[in-house]
C-alpha cells in the first residue's frame, strides 16, 4: 500500500510541478551552470547506498588546498530561495519512483554517518528513508542531531499509512511557513561527528 501510494503520489506531483522544475531548471543553469543536479551517494534501507538527486544550489568553489569551502560561503542566494520553497528536494520523485526512497521516513543522511550511530541511532535504516519524516516535521534542521534521531526511531517504532498523510500534510505547511530549514549560524546544520553512547556499525 504504502509503495503504491509514493508511485500515485510521485507521478502526480512531477505532472502537476513539470513547468515548475523545468524553470527552476533553468534557474539553477543560468545562475549556477552546469551540472543542474547535485547527485551523492546516500544509505537507504538497512545502509545499501544509492544515489540521491537534488538541484544544486551552492557552487563548487575551493580553497587553496582543492577543498571546498564552508556550506555558508558556497551557498547562493538563488539556492538560498530554491531552499527556502524546497524545490531542491523535487528531483528526489524519481528516487521514489525508482524505489530507493519513500515519501516519507527517516532522511538519508552521509555515508561517513554509518558507523557514527549508537545501536538504537541505527535503528532509523529498518526503513527506506524519505524525502520528508517525522523529524522534519518536529524541528528539520533547528534541532540537534540526538534529537532527530530520537524522532527517526519513533517513526520506525509507530509507522502508519495515516501517520504518513499527517506528515505529508505538516510538511506543506513547513514549507510555506519556512520553518527549520537551517541550524543557527549555519547553511543547513553542523556536520554529526557521533553521540557518546556505544557506537555499533550499521553492517554489524
């Protein structure tokens, strides 16, 4: 049911929002050229990693060692805007329609998160991630780390179809809102460098 739901869902959102992506398409060439997507290998079910597609909104600039600057400072402000209304995250219909992702569970986070999690952080890969979750809708990226884990295991524990329509529901009203998109003084949030708990291996 829940499969049937995101493909019904997913191919109705891409047909209503087509003219929709296509301008921020073309958006995101003009201001920021090429590649138009910004695509990244991700944990999905049980930590099988896939690769995620998103619009890019920062640029690719570097410091003098080849690294990439700061989230902040690589952050436009036309992938501030593209953020802010979430069209970033549409190009991840086809994620769901390819199967790597649901609408709604647990966000797919970095791969170097893996073996960060504590045995109970880890429980959030029973289930294929999602575009929005429960902690989404209790905080995104306004809250921290232990926080949204916690939120992630509690969606895995009471998962539900009508759980999913609450969330997608709150999820539109977040958006036009604008609430939680980044951390204090920060693009999105502060990298997870683990909790103090035991750690466990996502592959143990």
């Amino acid at each position: 049911m829940k499969r049937i739901f995101d493909l019904i869902v997913s191919l109705a959102v891409l047909i209503i929002f087509s003219i929709i992506i296509a301008i921020t398409a073309i958006i995101v060439r003009a201001k920021l050229g090429s590649s138009i997507l910004f695509k990244q290998q991700r944990p999905g079910l049980h930590g099988k990693p896939f690769y995620v597609y998103k619009f890019r909104t920062m640029t690719d600039e570097k410091d003098a060692n080849g690294e990439l600057l700061p989230d902040y400072v690589r952050l436009t402000k036309t992938g501030k805007v593209i953020r802010k209304l979430s069209l970033d995250e549409l190009p991840q219909l086809f994620n769901v329609l390819k199967g790597d992702i649901s609408l709604v569970g647990p966000r797919p986070l970095l791969m170097e998160y893996l073996d960060l999690y504590t045995q109970e952080q880890a429980r959030r890969h029973e289930v294929k991630p999602g575009i929005t979750g429960w902690a989404q809708v209790n905080g995104r990226n306004a809250i921290s780390w232990e926080d949204k884990f916690e939120l992630d295991v509690w969606y895995v524990d009471n998962r539900s179809f009508w759980l999913d329509i609450k969330i997608l529901f709150l999820t539109v009203l977040k958006v036009f809102k604008s609430e939680g998109i980044n951390q204090d003084g920060q693009a999105t949030m502060t990298k997870f460098k683990g909790s103090n708990s035991k750690k466990v291996s996502i592959n143990d």
